[in-house]
C-alpha cells in the first residue's frame, strides 16, 4: 500500500485543534509531533495492519475521533510560570526528538532487513512506550500545581512572583492594547497582510504537499526501486518533523533578538525554490537530498505560519484565522498535483501505457513549482517589510516583558 502523508490529514487536523495555545512557546514542540503522525502511523499499519490495508482505514476513521472524545475532559486551565511552562516544554521537546531518532533508525533498518512478526511488535512496543512518556510530565506539572510550596519557598508577607503586584492573580504583564488590536477572521481578511500570508503558503505548503503526493511515483520514473521509494516516503515524516520543530524554535529565539518572524518564511521559501530544482535535475540521488530540502521547508512553514497568525492578527479569533489561512495548503496542492503535475504527466505517457520514465516525466512540472515558490519568496519580503516595524515595536517588547516576569 502507498502510504502519502495525505491520507492522514483528518487526523492531523483534529490534532490541530488543540494546539492554538501559546504559539511563540509551544509551537516547536507541538507541531514537531504532528510531523511525526505519519512515520508513527506507518509503524502502525506494520504491526497491526500489514497486509489488510482495509482494517488500517477504519482505524484512521474511528481512533483519532475516540481518542479526543475521551481525553476532552483533560483539557483544563492551569495557573504556571514561565519558568514551569519552560521545564515542561524542554522536556516534552526532548522526547519527540528521541521519537523522531526512534522512528528515522526503525524505518531505515524495516527497509534494509525483513523484520518478522515479533520484530515490528516489539518495534512498535517500544515505540508507544516513548509515545506515552510525556504522561509523566503533565503528571509532574499537575503535582506542582497541586503543591506549590515545592517549587516556591516564599517568605510570609512576600507577594506571589507569579502575580507580581496583583492580588487577584491577574497578569499584569499582559498588554491590553494587544487585545484592542484582536481581529475576528472578516476584519483579517479585509488586510494586506492576511492575503500576502496566504498567498505565500499556497506557494509553499501547496507545492510541498504535491512533492510529497507524488515522489513515489516520481522515483518510480527515475528508476528508484520499491524499496527506496518506501523509505522516501516514511522519512518524509521526519524531515517534516525537524522543520516544524527547528523552524519554530529557530525562529522562537531570533524573535527575541529582534528578528521579525515572517523573515523565517521568506528563508523557507527561497530554499524550497532550490529544493524543488534539485527534484526537477533528475541527477542520481536527487529525491534523497530534494526530499530532505522540501520536507523541512514544507514543515517549517506549519510550525511559522500560526505564529505569525496569531502575532499580527491577535489570539482571540486565532483558531479561526488560522484554519482560513490553512486552506492555502490543500488548494495549493490541488493546483499543483491535478492541473500541472497530473496534466503534464499524462500529457507525457500518452502512448506508452499511461506510464513514464525519465527526467521528462517531472522536469517541466518542478521547475514551475520552483517558479511559484520564488514567487511566494517575494510576497513573503513584502509581507516581512510590512510587518518589521510591528514586530520591533509591539512583540519583542512583550516577550522581554515576559522573561522578566
């Protein structure tokens, strides 16, 4: 069965939903892990599932609905510092980067040696045992919210650090012209910044969503065999993986020096342009260095676009915007794999048994790609020169407050 990461867009979105919160903190981590959904769920159609692809459809359909169902009522408000929220993310961003090595060392050793049946069920054993770990440290966090004299050894009279000058526990740090500046999705869509947002992540995530549905058969017209193809694919995940966390934590750190956040866009897009010309080369082990290239742009982009959506356009209405912003990426694959992928592959093989083999297959169709993503690099500058000004004066300002706090 070929397994294209598009096939788990529905889980990836319920996942989705639930991480609107914090961006500048928790993007790298939380958007690292929904990179890795597909290599972990690939490890699951090898251990439950292999050779029953129906079984592993029903499962997509029925688990993920189940499993937000169920742990709905997890979802609570906690009061923490910056400093527990910290703690918490380091530690939670260590173990997807130990998934990640976990899940990049089983595929590589699945698709050199023929694991038998115990092998992939201890494979996948060991697997959820990492999967469940962060379990211990919101088990942690939940035991110091319950006893906070562990963490805090206050003198009597002394105020508490965490509401510094607010009695009613209130964060004074919390810039109330940020909230006048909220916009709801119909007060975005009506600026400059929401369409040029928009238009540069149809140029990108639509055009690193085509590579992805179509490098099997890419490789396949470039004589990769079966096996390579597999592993293209399942790593897909990972390189995804390293650019949603790398691009987020990256750009975490520069935003506190001053760097605006939409410049790491216009880094991603440009890099994607020569990703997609190294795809179009067709020169021997091409898809393994263009899958890598793509792959990570492709996964910094979803770890930087809602961030800025919520940095521009305020966090009242984020997960409403964010989600409008996010259709760019199924439109832009829709573009980009039916009308000029499909239509200048079949335009190609007409004659030869609705199949193709050669750098022609693909050439034209990725040097447009890269076309449209130096396109997207432009709009990405001008969105990065529109918004300079607002990040030097309006988000660096409130995260040096918040490391005070």
């Amino acid at each position: 069965i070929r397994l294209d990461l598009e096939n788990f867009a529905v889980f990836a979105l319920l996942a989705k939903t639930s991480s609107k919160f914090d961006c500048v903190n928790s993007t790298p981590s939380i958007k690292g892990f929904l990179g890795l959904s597909g290599a972990i769920l690939i490890q699951v159609y090898n251990a439950l599932c292999q050779g029953d692809p129906t079984t592993f459809i029903l499962i997509l359909a029925i688990v993920p609905t189940l499993v937000s169902l169920t742990l709905m009522p997890c979802v609570k408000i906690y009061k923490t510092t910056t400093f527990d929220d910290k703690n918490h993310l380091n530690a939670f961003s260590a173990i997807a980067l130990i998934v990640a090595a976990y899940l990049m060392l089983a595929i590589i050793l699945e698709n050199i040696f023929s694991f038998p049946v115990w092998g992939r069920t201890i494979t996948f054993i060991i697997l959820l045992v990492l999967l469940a770990s962060p379990v211990g440290i919101a088990a942690k966090a939940l035991k110091e919210e319950k006893d906070p004299l562990e963490r805090y050894h206050q003198i009597p009279g002394e105020p508490d650090q965490t509401t510094v000058g607010s009695s009613s526990g209130v964060d004074l740090f919390r810039d109330d012209e940020d909230d006048e500046k909220d916009m709801n999705l119909f007060q975005a869509m009506v600026t400059v910044n929401f369409w040029l947002l928009f238009i540069a992540m149809i140029c990108g995530m639509g055009s690193g969503l085509a590579t992805i549905n179509n490098i099997s058969q890419i490789g396949e017209s470039l004589g990769y065999t079966t096996m390579e193809r597999s592993s293209l694919v399942a790593l897909w995940s990972i390189w995804n993986f390293l650019g949603r966390f790398g691009g987020g934590f990256i750009s975490d750190i520069f935003l506190h020096k001053g760097w605006a956040r939409p410049l790491f866009i216009v880094i991603t897009l440009a890099t994607l342009t020569f990703g997609h010309l190294i795809v179009a080369s067709g020169f021997p082990g091409n898809l393994y260095i263009g899958s890598i290239v793509v792959g990570i742009c492709y996964g910094s982009q979803w770890s930087l676009m809602p961030a800025i959506t919520s940095e521009i356009f305020g966090v009242r209405h984020m997960g409403t915007i964010f989600n409008a912003v996010a259709i760019a990426s199924p439109v832009g694959s829709y573009v980009f794999s039916v009308r000029i992928i499909g239509y200048l592959y079949d335009k190609v093989a007409e004659g030869e048994g609705n199949s193709c083999y050669g750098t022609k297959c693909f050439m034209l169709s990725f040097i447009i790609m890269a076309s449209v993503a130096f396109f997207g690099f432009l709009v990405a500058l001008a969105l990065f020169f529109r918004t300079r000004w607002f990040y030097g004066q309006l988000v660096v300002r409130r995260l040096r407050r918040l490391s005070i706090s």
